[in-house]
C-alpha cells in the first residue's frame, strides 16, 4: 500500500513538474509575432534619433568635456577605459573624429527607425545608447536608462519583420504579403521588456512608500508647487487639495500594484489606461514629456502584435 502511495506521489510531482516546464517555455519561447516590437522599434528609434540629435546643439560642453568635465566619470569609475560598464567610443577616438562619427551614428539610428537592415542597426544603436550614457554620466537620466534597456532588448527580437524597409524587401522577394513569420526570440524580448518594467514600477512605488508625503496625499502637491519643474501652472490645485491626495494614493497604488495586475487579462487594460494620464501628467506638468512618452511606448510591450496588423484577416505564418 505504501509503495503504491510513494508511486502516486511520484506521479503526481512528475506531472506538477511537467505542468510548469510547459507554462515556463509557453511564456518565454512561444513563437510571436513581430509587430508589437516593430512599433516599439520605430517609437524609440525616433526618440533615440531626437535625444541624439539634442546632444548636437551642446556636443562640445557634454561630449567635448566643456560644460560637464570628463573626470566627472571618475566618482563612479576609478578607470572607464579599464571599466566593462563605463565604456564610450568616444574614448577611442581621436577628438577630430568625434563630430563626424556622431553624424554617423545619427545615420544609423535613422536606418534602425525606417527598418533597414534591422537587426544590424539595432545592435548598433544600442551600443550608441550605452556609449553616450557612459559618455555623459552627469547627464543622465531616466531617459536615457530606459532606452537602454528597450535597444538592448528589441535587438534580441525581430524587431525589423514588420514595418520595415526589410520586410518590404522580403515581400517583394517573395511576391507575396503573408504576415510576417512568428518567432520564439519575438516572446524573449517581449518578455524581458515586460519584466525590466515591472523591476522599474515596483522599486518606484516602493521606494515611494517610504515617503510620508505619499502616504498623507501630499508628494504631488510638491511637485505642483515646484518652479524647477514646473511647465504648466498648477499652483491652483491648493484649493483643490483632496483631489491632489486622490491623485497622489491612485499614483502610489499604481506603481507598486502593476507588477502583479498588469499580467492579469481582466486587469491589464485598466493598468494601460491609467498609464496614459499618468506620464502625460508627468510630461506636461512636470516639463518631462521625453520621459512620459518612453515609458508609454515601453508599455506597449503589453499590446498584443494583433493589435497592430494592418489587415483583421492577416495571420502570422507559422
């Protein structure tokens, strides 16, 4: 009786087991369509080409050490020539080279927008991303965090099989407009933007919790009041200040709760609805819209790639 007992067991473990092999590889590796990472591919090329294009007006302060000296790195990085995560192209270049390579890199950026050779450009412009973070390192900021990852990860996916110059290409090869072929390293990367931005929410809420402006009501009323970072006059809402401590808890609960309710089909749209108001606000009132509109395009990772097929009947090839 007890071996029969010990064998069911064993039974039942081996197919718990099995169970979570299956739901494990169904959610990393399932074959996915391209299209959601080709508009995220697009949205961030175009912002990465503006922030890049920025750095042209000051290239000499910022790049050149001008107005941000280069040892400045040095607090954070003893050596950045000897450093694995300080490294900038700009450090093996000769000066002269420098305007002409970032004219370069531009170019390329624009290749990764329009989807030419794709998967070539897209690990270029992260390497870009990357290089010029490190390059500036007292100048960055969230935008250039988050674009980081989202290069570093659309370069693993297919980024470039839809929307694109390449898949263009591709069609007219073939004579043929299939939808586009559905791919295990379209749900990796999906995946790991997915999951970074859950990291990035979470640890914003609760390094928030801390706070106890925010557990009153009282931390957006700072910001309001704040002429740093103010855009748009809100001082009015000191009459309003109920409102504000609405708003305030709907924010906190937000950012600690979309890690666990972003997944959910039921609680998914909501999530994204109430991510639209909540970085325009930022963008608008906070005089921070670059970073407002790259956490919005970093939540379309959550938009299923039918959403954004160009034909109802299309159905990705297999």
């Amino acid at each position: 009786m007890s071996d029969s007992n010990t064998n069911l067991d064993h039974r039942q473990q081996s197919a718990f087991a099995q169970q979570w092999s299956a739901a494990w590889n169904a959610f990393w590796f399932r074959p996915s369509a391209p299209q959601t990472l080709a508009v995220i591919r697009i949205l961030t090329g175009l912002m990465v080409l503006y922030s890049h294009a920025v750095w042209t007006l000051e290239f000499d302060g910022f790049i050149g050490g001008k107005l941000l000296p280069l040892d400045y790195r040095t607090h954070l990085f003893p050596n950045p020539l000897e450093s694995t995560f300080a490294w900038s192209h700009f450090d093996w270049l000769p000066a002269e080279l420098w305007m002409p390579v970032h004219i370069l890199g531009l170019l390329a950026v624009a290749c990764y927008v329009v989807g030419w050779q794709t998967k070539f450009f897209s690990w270029i412009t992260a390497a870009l991303v990357i290089s010029y973070a490190n390059r500036a390192t007292g100048a960055l900021f969230g935008l250039d965090q988050i674009l980081a990852f989202l290069t570093l990860y659309l370069a693993v996916g297919n980024c470039g099989d839809a929307f694109s110059i390449d898949r263009w290409f591709a069609s007219r090869k073939s004579q043929t407009h299939a939808a586009p072929e559905v791919s295990p390293w379209n749900s990796i990367a999906t995946r790991l933007i997915q999951i970074h931005l859950c990291v990035v929410y979470l640890f914003a809420g609760l390094g928030k919790c801390q706070g106890d402006t925010w557990w009153n009501g009282e931390a957006l009323w700072g910001a309001f009041a704040s002429y740093e970072y103010q855009t748009v006059d809100m001082t009015f809402m000191a009459d309003q200040m109920s409102i504000v401590a609405v708003i305030t808890l709907l924010t906190l609960f937000w950012e600690v709760g979309y890690a666990a309710l972003i997944w959910p089909k039921l609680t998914r749209p909501i999530m994204l609805m109430l991510a639209i108001p909540m970085h325009l606000g930022i963008g608008i009132c906070m005089g921070m819209m670059t970073f407002g509109l790259v956490m919005l395009i970093a939540n379309l990772a959550f938009v299923s790639p039918e959403w954004f097929q160009r034909k109802p009947q299309d159905r990705p090839v297999n």
